[in-house]
C-alpha cells in the first residue's frame, strides 16, 4: 500500500494548525508582523506539502525497491515487524490484518524524513522572502516551527492509535 495516500489527506487536513503553529513560533523569531509571517507561513507550507512530501516519498520508494524492500518477509518476529514499517514504511506490504498497527507506525517513521524535508524547503522559501533576515536565524525559526508542528502530527498519529 502506498503511503502517500494515507499520509497526504491528514497532511493537508493539518495545514491550517500547522500553519498557525508555524506561524506563531516564526513569529517569536522574527518579530514582524503576524499578518505578513501567516502569509509567507502559507507559501512554505503549500510547497512542502504539495511537492517536498511526494518527493521525498518517491525517492524513499525508489530507495526501498532498489535495496530489496519490495518483498514479503513475514512479520514473524519483532525485527521483520520493525523492518517492514521502517524500511517498508513508504510502500507497506500488504499486510492488511495487520494495518490496524502498521500504518500509524510507518507514518511516524515517514514523519522523520518528512520533517527535514519540509525543514529545508520551508527555509529555502524563507530565505527568499526574508532577505533581510539573517540565513541562522531564519534557520532556526524554520526548524523550530517544523519541530513543533511534526511532534504535533505524531502526537495526533499515536492518540489515534
């Protein structure tokens, strides 16, 4: 099953919390003016979403056939069950007895490569709008902001669980 299908509606579901959430921790940072901040929150927020995250799952997927992981190997012991929603998580076996355990697990495992990818879009986005902003500063901000917003998404992903 690919991921992506399960990953993406709730993604875009949470743009608008994530985008405040964003928006308010940029904003301690940067200290301009919210309207402005929730604007440009947006423009990073659409991109990352619309193609860093199929992105990076194309690439985690291209990844996890070349090196084997296209496969059924069981989930007959605790390695197998932790190998097939890690190095599985892009594109899970179909397991389906199985899905009720593995598909919250393999979206907190996409949620890591996600986060640096949203991370540096979100920054490269803001280093061309915040010119006069310092390049550590807009960093920081942009990690910041995506930290709390991811640790948010997988504290939905385990109290849904």
């Amino acid at each position: 099953m690919p991921m992506i299908f399960m990953t993406m509606p709730t993604m875009v579901v949470a743009l608008i919390p994530v985008i405040l959430i964003e928006s308010v921790v940029i904003q301690k940072y940067l200290k301009i003016r919210f309207g402005y901040i929730l604007k440009i929150t947006i423009l990073q927020n659409v991109v990352s979403t619309i193609f860093g995250i199929p992105i990076v799952w194309f690439i985690l997927v291209v990844i996890q056939i070349i090196t084997g992981g296209g496969s059924a190997y069981g989930l007959d012991t605790l390695g197998k069950q932790f190998l097939a929603v890690t190095w599985q998580a892009p594109w899970l076996i179909p397991y389906e007895e199985d899905f009720g355990w593995m598909i919250p697990a393999a979206t907190l495992t996409l949620l890591v490569p996600f986060f640096f990818a949203s991370w540096k879009i979100e920054y490269y986005v803001a280093q061309l709008v915040y010119k006069e902003i310092g390049s550590k500063t807009l960093n920081h901000a942009t990690r910041n902001a995506n930290f709390i917003s991811y640790c948010a998404l997988a504290g939905y992903v385990i109290l849904k669980m």
